[in-house]
C-alpha cells in the first residue's frame, strides 16, 4: 500500500549515508516546495524527506478538522513507509508546531529539532475565533483574496519577486478545503511550552528578524525554555527566511546539522 502522503525523497539511501537523514515539515497555506533550496542544498550528501502534508500540495484532501496529532501521525506513517528510523526534523510556522507534536509522539526517533517562525503556546479564545472564522472564509471564497492581503506578511514587502511569485502560487494552488480542516484543528492545539523544558536533543531555533506572524521574541521565549538550544535572528526577513535569505538559513541550518551528526 503507497503511503497516505505525497513527498519527495533525494539523497543517498540511508543504509549507506552516514549523515541522519532531514525531514522537512512544510507551514501553511504551502506545500513542500517551499522547502526547495534546503532540498537542493542537502541532498548531494544527506538524505532529505519533504511531505505534502494532508489537505496541502498534491496528498489527499480530508474536509473536517485536522488535528496538529493527525499530521504528527501521518509523518510518523510516512517515516515507517520509507525506512527513516531517526532524523533531525525541521519545521516553519504550524510546521513547527507539528515537529512539536511529532516529538511529544515519537521523540526517540527525533536527533535534532529545528523550530523555524513558530510558537509553542495554545491558541487563545480570540485566536479560535479568528482561525475558524477564517476556515469559513476559505471554503466561501477560495484562496486568491487571503493570498492577496497575506503575501506581504508571510515575506517581507521587499522579497525577491522571484520569491513572492513562489510563495503566492503555492498558496493560491492550496485546497480552501484542506487549510480550513488544518485552521479549525491548529485552533484546538495543546500547549507545548512544557513540552519544550524536556527535550533531549539539540534544538535550533530561527526566526526572520521582521516576522509580523511570530516576532522575535517568540522566539526567544523558545530559546529560553529549551535546554539546548541555539537562537539565530536572520535580518532582511519575515515570515519565511528559509526562501527570503536561503543562503544564509542553509548557512545556520548546515552547522546545527553538522553538529547533531557529529554526537555519539
């Protein structure tokens, strides 16, 4: 049976690389394209995994409510299918929330924990309200006018064209009916302050220094509370400087993994 998600999967066979192979957790409204220059960067050496996550890209669209634990549960499937017993695992955004949920669920699998623009805490009654209200706006208007008023928060109104156009595409192809299910279920997630004061792994926390979505000191406050952990502020970014500065994210990116490669 072919697995539930859509992915791809570049570099050398995991049996016979010595690098931990890196799995990349994709935010919303995107799909795993958005991850093309980490791809593109590790894969000559190291195997690297990008899912579509359910609702998003080309996986099946499940209409409803899509709990954070049901996209942790299909990675964790996707994982099993493809043989990938331990990885460093990276997430932007509510990608970093699922890679949160994927170490509540299965950290012993987990080598390493990039959180890139996220948070950790539990949505507030008013931010309920906003995301379901806006699943309702989705699946009454599609996508094209929430991609219009949100491409210059999610890069900086300064971003390469190239990048823009990037960006916005992958939002306009996404199903009004899959982002609305992962809003309505990303409104419901747990808290994962405590979560974080107990992971065993180095973490990597990195944030675009003009993210409106999860400023800096969001990120600070995850630096603070994970036990080893390095913070990198990359200027000149917002919401997605994985795509708005890639160089430099490879850059911060490549050491951690070097670093998580290099412990016994």
């Amino acid at each position: 049976m072919p697995p539930f998600l859509s992915y791809e999967d570049k570099g050398p066979d995991t049996s016979r690389a010595p690098l931990i192979p890196l799995v990349l957790v994709h935010g919303h409204p995107f799909d795993h394209t958005m991850w093309t220059p980490q791809i593109e960067a590790f894969s000559p050496e190291r195997r690297v995994v990008a899912p579509d996550l359910r609702g998003y890209g080309a996986s099946p669209v499940v209409p409803g409510i899509t709990p954070l634990s049901r996209f942790a549960q299909d990675i964790e499937a996707l994982l099993d299918d493809l043989k990938v017993d331990t990885c460093v695992l990276a997430g932007l955004s509510m990608g970093g929330q699922i890679a949160m949920e994927c170490y509540a669920g299965f950290g012993d699998r987990v080598r390493g924990l990039v959180l890139a623009d996220t948070f950790p805490a539990a949505e507030t009654p008013q931010g309920k309200v906003t995301r379901n209200a806006m699943a309702d706006r989705l699946l009454r208007e599609g996508m094209r006018g929430y991609a219009d008023e949100v491409l210059e928060k999610m890069v900086a109104p300064y971003a390469d064209p190239a990048v823009k156009s990037h960006v916005h595409r992958m939002m306009t192809a996404t199903s009004p009916e899959g982002a609305a299910a992962a809003l309505r279920g990303r409104a419901e997630r747990p808290d994962y302050q405590d979560l974080l004061t107990r992971v065993t792994v180095p973490a990597l926390v990195v944030v675009g220094a003009d993210d409106e979505y999860t400023p800096v000191s969001d990120a600070e406050s995850m630096h603070a509370l994970l036990p080893d952990s390095t913070l990198h502020v990359i200027e000149g970014t917002a919401h997605m400087p994985n795509l708005e500065r890639a160089g430099e994210f490879n850059a911060v990116l490549g050491k951690f993994l070097e670093r998580v490669d290099a412990r016994p």
